[in-house]
C-alpha cells in the first residue's frame, strides 16, 4: 500500500493518455444492436484483448456463438475477451467484468458533438460509450499501464471478462461462462463497474438489484375486430375486461394488491434501516429530474425503499387495440396488457407467478364474463443482493475513502444487471458493482459523457481497491 | 300503376343490360382515400353525368372545392353530379342521394376476382362497389332507362345527388348542399340507398341511426417516459390512473354507468316495441358472424335495440403506451384513452358531453392521483330517427311487397351514415334508407358482391317506388 501515492501521482500525470485511449475506443462504433456494425464490435473485441495482451496478460477468445436476426439471418457473435494477469496461487483472484459494445447514436438524434469522437468541453468528456461501458474498461485498462510502467506488482490476480453484447441481452454470455467454467472457478471476487452513482457528488457502491417477472394478459370477445356501431352493445368487449383486470393490480399510491406479495419481502434489517438517512439523495431533484407530477412519498428513505427493496408493479400498453393518433371505432378481438412486478428478496419468479396467475383467475372468475383469458408469463430474473459488509465492500469502500475522502453510500437499483447475478452464480464468488460515473451521464441517451475527474478519480478508486483488496 | 307489370318485365329483359352498366361502372377505379386515383373519382363522376345527361336529365357539377392533404399538398374535390328530372310543379319531387366512390381493392387483399372487373359466380357479381354504392346508383338509372325505353312518363319529379367523397368522410357534401339549397327546396321525400338488410332473406326498410361521441382522456404523470426498473414504486403510473378510469365506464354486460344518459334516452314507444318480434334475426347467426365468444343478451329483441335504439359506450384503446408485441419496461409518461357513446334520440352530442366530463371529471376527484388530466370530445353526430310510418316508408313498404310478396321488416342501424341528417336538414324533407343488397354483400371488405337476384329486384322496388310515392 506504500505505493498508492505513486500510482496516483502517476495517473494524473498520464490522465490525458489514458483519455487518448478512451478516445481510440469510442471511435470504434461497437452498436451490437445493429447488425451492420457487427464487424466494428469484433474490430472492439480485438482491440481490448490486444491492449490486455500488450500489458502482458494472457488472452483468449471466447467464441459465442452465433446470433439467429428475425430475418432468419446468421450473425457471428463478437467474441467475449478473456484475459488472466497473474497466477499466483497465494493471492486472491478478481474477476472483473465489463463490456465492449455501446447503445446506438446518431448526431441526429439530439447529440450536439459527433457521438463517436470523444469531445471534452468544460471537463466533459461526451461521446458514445464514455460512460457505459468504454469508460470503465478504459479504466481498469490504464490502472494496469500505470502498474506496470512504475514496476509494481499486482498484489492480486485479475481475470477479465469483457463481452460485446451486453446491449443486446448478453447474447451468448452465459453460455461462454458455463463453457469456460474451469477458468474462473479460482475466483475469489468479482467486480462490476457498469451502474452509476445515485447522484453528481458522492461516490456509492451497490450491492442490490430488483428482479422481474413480466406478464401478458389476453383477452379475446370475437375472431375479428368488430365495429362499435353495427356491434356495440351486443358483445361483452375484451378491452373493457382487461382494463378492469388491470386496474385491479395496484392502487395509485403503489400498493401491490395482489395478496401474498407482502408476506414474500425480505424485512428490513437494522443494518440496512441504518444506511438510509445518511444516502446522499434529494426528493426534490429527483421530482425535478423526472418531470413528475407527485411522487408515491415524499420521504427520502421510503422514495429510496420503493425503488430499491420493495417489490413495484407498473403497467406498460396493451397490444391489439387502438394506439395510433386520432379517433378509430373499432371494438378490439383481441387484447393483451401487459404489466411487470420488480421483484425483492426473498420473491423468486416462480413464487410471483403462482401468486399473480393465482389472483387473476380470482379476478377473472370474479368479472363473470363470456371472454377467453389467458396469461402468459415472460422470462422472469430473480434479484440480487450482497452483504455490504463483506471484504469486497469493505476493499471498495476504504479505496473509495482513500480518494474522495468520504465513506461512499450503499445503495441498491430498481432495475436488472443480469450479468451479476450470472457471475455470482457461477463463480460462486461475492460481487460488488462499483460504478465511476455520475447519475447525468446520460448513458442510452443522447450526449452521453464521463466527467473527466469521475474517470481520473474511478481510476485512482480501482487501483486503491486492487492493494484494498490484497490486504 | 297499371305500367309497373310492362316496367318489371323491361327490367327483367334488359338485366344482363344493366349489369353491363354495372361492369363499366366497377372498372373506373374511383377510391376516394387514394389521392393517386382522384382522376378517376372525377372521371367517375363524369360517367355518372354523362349517363343521367343521356336519359334526358338537365345536370351539373357542384365544385365541392380543394382537399387538404396531410402532407400540405390540395386535390381537388371530384365534383357532385346533380341532375333534375321534371319540374312538374304539380307533381312531388323525390331527392336520391348515392355515390360513386369506392373503398381501396387490391387483388393481393384476398380477392378472388380482380376487384375491378365485375365477376357473375353462381348468381353473385363481385366487384368493388357493386353493392356500396355503384350497384344502388345504376339500379336508379336502370329504372329511368327503362321508363324511358317504355315511353312512361315519370310520376313525380326525381333530383339526383350523387358524391364521390362518401368514403372519405363526405368531404366538401354538405358545403355543396348548402351552396345549392334554393335548388333543393322544393324536396318532398328522400330516399338513399346506402346500406344493407339485416339479412340475406327478408328485405327491410331503415328508419333510424345512431350517433356518435368520442372521448380522449388524457393523463401524465412526468415529462418523458421512465423506466419501471429505475422508477416503479416512486411515481403514481398515468396508465394505471387511465386503467382505472376507463374500467368505470361500462359494465361487462354494456350497462354504461355514467350517471344520467339512460334518462337522455327516448321511451320505448308501443309502435316501435310491436317491430321486434317480426324481424327476420338470428341471434344464433350473429353470435356466429362475429365469431365472438358471448352476447350481452340471447334475446332477438334485447340485442337488436342494444345495438339500434340504446346507447352503448365501447373502449377503443390507448395511444401513447406500450402497443408491440413482445415485452418493454417502459412506464408511459402520457397516455390518452380513447372511448366513444354511441348516441340515440333524444341524446344530443352536448348534453352527452356534459354527462361524460362531469361523471370523469368526479372520478378523477376520486381517485386522487397527482397527475394531469385532460378530457376532449372528438366531433360529435347526432342520431336519426324517422317516422316509419309517413308516407315515405309507407310507399316503400308497398313497393317492397310488390317485388317480394312480403312486408319489409322496419330496422335501426347501430352506426352512424352521417349524409342522412345532412340530406335530412338541408331539405327538410322526411328521409327511407331503402338498402337493396344483402347482409353479406362484403361492403367495405374482399370479395364485395350484390346478388344478381338483389340487383334486379332492388331495381323493381325503386320503380315501384315512384309510382307508390306519387299515390
């Protein structure tokens, strides 16, 4: 640890270099989602294993595979990176994960620089993948030049996964690990930098994820669309059912009405109670940032709570009726709605299903109509949730403090990172998610940026952690 | 009346005659909705000019100005044809509207003829328009041919209004009704042929229509869409705030609750509760048309005055929400609900409306919800009802049970034919709705036909007609 000051001093000496790289990378217009820069993506994939391989790591392809288009078309899948910086059998192992690939940008859509050249103004760095997820790698990237150019050595060994599909549902991923199982069953922690901090000015780390279970309620009154004057009056209508099933689900301050969901939730622990009131989070300008009109509660730690460890349950569109601007007399044949509860510890999708179909066959018997009804469940994920108190936590939070001089708050997300619940499975190691940019770094949005001191400060955090981590 | 035997029989010689009349019509591809056809609209309407012009009647053309097209470009409107036969002041005079436009054909829609050439199978002639409404139009002028070719002179004075913008909402009719009303004056009766029997047997005289309301409740609950991930819990959702609203309307069995419109509602009189047991309707068959899977009542005669003579309130659907297939996590920031009250004597667009907001208006003060919310009412219609007793229906009864041997039933529709009240208004003069062809003629869909039986017969009942009309 007597090194740290060099390491710091190094980076900031080097920062403009490091930041010459992330330039290099973001130029690379790695959208997994459109076929047509699938060979950018692997160009993206070669690129990071040679920069790996250049700092002396052992690199590998994995090969994922292909990817099936809706046209019926086959896609190469652009290869997972897979790089291993020492084998020392006395040291700890870190699994870091991150990914290549970037959501799509057009200048057009709003972005006042060219997405794909990394433009600083007033200690902005935008451009597309700044953020999500380029920054990071880049990160973790310079972290090691830096350690290798003062001669020091890893007090840990790294093994990196860095995939190029994470924008596109991971495709192929999971499968990679589980073929690749041997080589990362050594792991001792795993580390994630691909979320960001609750707000602009305190650093967090974030040990949990909410789950989901999606589901697809159809109703169906006739075989074709019928027309509200010849027909209207004559026919119990499908829209009508399904709009009373769906306003059954929730009230309008949120509570979940579907019984037996309550009882499933994790209680609050004195510990977690304890983290809320000092998180750095203000309602107003989350109110502000979202453009709402009321907010569920006004109180931070039960805002904080709703989003992040109770379940919530939102209502998305109903497909087959009328959704186009203007006036259409049609009685929709056909109806599905479609809603998704967030899921908490201890619920698992299985335990939601049962109590969801459970309820809506109650309600649908209740609503005595003539119609067909039937619910689909989509593919549902389970949550995640770590032990902040765990050393992986308690590495990243003193490496935290070491650079910005405060204990980072510990937070959860509402949303899904699936790809940590996959790593903690199968490494069967503890994972932390370490995010290095602020909350407007408007990552799948237009003007995307990394602050360049989050991406200097995220680099000095990762190195603190890696000695954080070997103590 | 001692002609008609000599006038049937004409009409029975020549049919293949008229048919061919038919045919010629069919091919001019006159669809309204394409801007791309509008030559043939207009030249359609010359047709139809030059045919009347050719019997004898003085005609013009009623410039009905220029459409506005929704990418800024004008068309210009096909003109109206109007034609005068007689001016015998001692005589009535009978308005006859139709027109001569068509709905979109292509083959490729699932045709088995080209829609564009009129084709006889086993006594039935496809063909775009050969029931709606080209097939009603040439059977006035076969009627006058024929009158003609027998050197009858006509019992009463006959003006002709024929459209070809009645598939694209009428555009420019009614300006070019009350440009012209001093040549309009003097009508008694009016008779459009411009829909269909009930069913495929019994022929029926049509005495009422419904009306229409359409609503679009808008609400929002924040500026831009969320994300049910990193948002659900925290914001009352303006979708399950519409949800709610829009399953407070109606009933699953079509009782509408808004307080107040079954008061709005004619009573039943005992003339018009005598009609119902004799008209020629098969619940067993409708429910079978449909395809739907329940009714809201078995009864003949509660389903037929839930879809003519009572009002009903159908739930079109949601713009703005999720409408594709497959699953997204969007939480909509606004959406607008759209539903529409079929109206019926003595409901009238504004005293609807007024029952319509205050009723949504103190459901939104019930739900306390911090959204916004916004009603607008799309443009209303008024419903028709005529007196199936005056001297109109009575003549077309008689006619009817000349030609058929049988007393027609008296029928409503459920939707709306909006030039009725127009007609109706400008001249002042009672108006029959006097449909010709049967209830599975396929207007509007593939495979549009008219019985050669209906074609040849509706053109004895019009001729009947006249004569009847003159009594």
């Amino acid at each position: 640890m007597e090194n740290i000051d060099a390491v710091f001093k190094s980076i900031d000496e080097h920062q403009d270099e490091f930041i010459d790289l992330l330039r290099e990378s973001v130029a690379i217009r790695s959208v997994s989602a459109d076929p047509a820069r699938r060979g950018d993506c692997i160009r993206m994939s070669e690129w990071a294993r040679d920069q790996l391989r250049t700092l002396g790591a052992e690199t590998s392809f994995w090969d994922l595979g292909k990817q099936q288009l809706q046209s019926g078309e086959e896609l190469p899948l652009p290869p997972a990176v897979f790089g291993v910086y020492g084998r020392d059998k006395s040291k700890k192992t870190l699994l870091i994960y991150g990914h290549l690939d970037v959501q799509p940008a057009e200048k057009e859509d709003g972005w006042n620089t060219d997405p794909f050249e990394l433009t600083e103004i007033d200690g902005k760095l935008f451009g597309r993948g700044s953020t999500d997820d380029k920054g990071p790698v880049i990160a973790w990237i310079a972290v090691l030049k830096v350690l290798k150019n003062l001669g020091i050595e890893l007090p840990i060994n790294i093994k990196f996964v860095l995939e190029c599909m994470e924008e596109s549902s991971s495709e192929g991923l999971e499968k990679g690990l589980e073929d690749n199982i041997d080589k990362i069953s050594d792991v001792t922690y795993s580390c994630i930098s691909d979320n960001y901090w609750l707000g602009r000015n305190k650093p967090c780390l974030t040990y949990g994820l909410r789950g989901i279970c999606y589901y697809f309620v159809e109703i169906s009154c006739a075989r074709q669309d019928l027309h509200s004057g010849i027909n209207g009056g004559s026919v119990p209508e499908a829209l009508n059912d399904l709009m009373w099933i769906m306003s059954q689900l929730v009230t309008v301050d949120g509570q979940i009405l579907i019984p037996g969901i309550a009882e499933l939730v994790a209680p609050l622990t004195k510990d977690e109670d304890d983290l809320y009131d000092k998180i750095d989070f203000c309602v107003d300008t989350f109110k502000q940032e979202t453009g709402s009109h009321g907010l569920i509660s006004d109180s931070k730690k039960n805002l904080l709570m709703n989003r992040w460890r109770y379940p919530s349950l939102s209502l998305h569109g109903v497909e087959g009726a009328f959704s186009q601007p203007g006036a259409k007399t049609v009685i929709p044949a056909k109806v599905i709605g479609k809603f998704s509860l967030r899921i908490v510890p201890h619920m698992t999708p299985e335990a939601t299903d049962k109590l969801v179909t459970s309820y809506l066959d109650s309600l649908w018997a209740k609503r005595k109509s003539p119609n067909t009804f039937k619910i689909t469940s989509g593919h549902g994920g389970m949550p995640w949730v770590a032990d902040f108190r765990d050393a992986n936590f308690s590495a990243g939070s003193r490496a935290i403090e070491r650079v910005y001089g405060m204990t980072p708050d510990f937070t959860r997300e509402g949303g899904s990172i699936p790809v940590t619940l996959t790593i903690q499975d199968l490494t069967k190691s503890p994972v932390m998610l370490l995010p290095i940019g602020a909350s407007d770094d408007m990552a799948h949005s237009q003007n995307e940026k990394i602050n360049r001191e989050n991406f200097v400060k995220g680099m000095k955090v990762l190195a603190a952690y890696l000695f954080e981590l070997a103590v």
